[in-house]
C-alpha cells in the first residue's frame, strides 16, 4: 500500500528522522497519535480521499489525498517538523519501499495550525495529493 511506502520515504529522510529523534521515541502513526508526551514530536497520517483512472484493472494511474499531521510540544517544532515534511515529500518522484511508483506528490495545503488546549499539543497540517500507479 501506498502509505506504507510514504512512511517509510518520511523516516529514511534525514531532516524527518531528525526532528522526530528529538523527542526520543518520536515516530510515525496512521490515524491516531499517542497521548504519551514522550513520543512527541511524531507524525500522524491518514489517507482522506482519492480516485482513479477508468480501467479495468487497478494498473491506472491512482490519486489519493494524504492528510499529514506534524504534532509537538511546541509550536516552533511542529512548524520545523511540517517543513521537512514538505522538503522530503513535496514534488517526490521515484519508486517506495513498497512497490508503488509514485509520478508526482503534490502539496495542496500548506499547513493549518491546530492546538489542543487540553491536550496542549501542537500541530501543522498538511495534504498532499499523490499520483500514482501500483507495480505489483
């Protein structure tokens, strides 16, 4: 699947790995995020929404709507976080650790900032179309 291959794009990129390794335990979680203020700063995804091309097959080219959350103690870090974010992802051609070939990552939001006041977490949201057709 094409998140996994996302993922593992985002942890390999060294400005990613980073900032998420200030934290300490920091990581990269599909839907929910933890409440454990040790594992922050981490990133949330979840894929929101897509299509394809008319085949008969799943060979078409694909278009999902990925939804990246980059959640901190601060605000600064979750800003620095996104911005990696968008440096590794952003315009991204080439082939994921998962098979999937990915033609294009385009930014289409380029952050919405979030706090939780009872939380008292930070967070920038991001979302990113992505094209691209599966190879196996």
């Amino acid at each position: 699947m094409i998140d996994q291959g996302i993922v593992s794009l985002l942890a390999a990129d060294a400005g990613v790995a980073a900032i998420l390794a200030t934290g300490g335990v920091g990581s990269i979680f599909q839907l929910e995020t933890p409440e454990d203020l040790a594992q922050y700063p981490c990133i949330g995804y979840q894929l929101v929404g897509g299509n394809s091309d008319s085949t008969l097959s799943t060979s078409g080219m694909q278009k999902a709507r990925l939804q990246i959350d980059c959640w901190a103690l601060t605000g600064d870090v979750a800003k620095n976080l996104a911005a990696a974010v968008i440096a590794a992802l952003n315009c991204y051609q080439g082939q994921l650790s998962d098979g999937t070939r990915l033609l294009d990552a385009q930014l289409v939001h380029p952050g919405a900032d979030v706090f939780g006041s009872g939380s008292r977490y930070f967070c920038r949201m991001l979302e990113f179309y992505l094209f691209f057709n599966f190879t196996s």
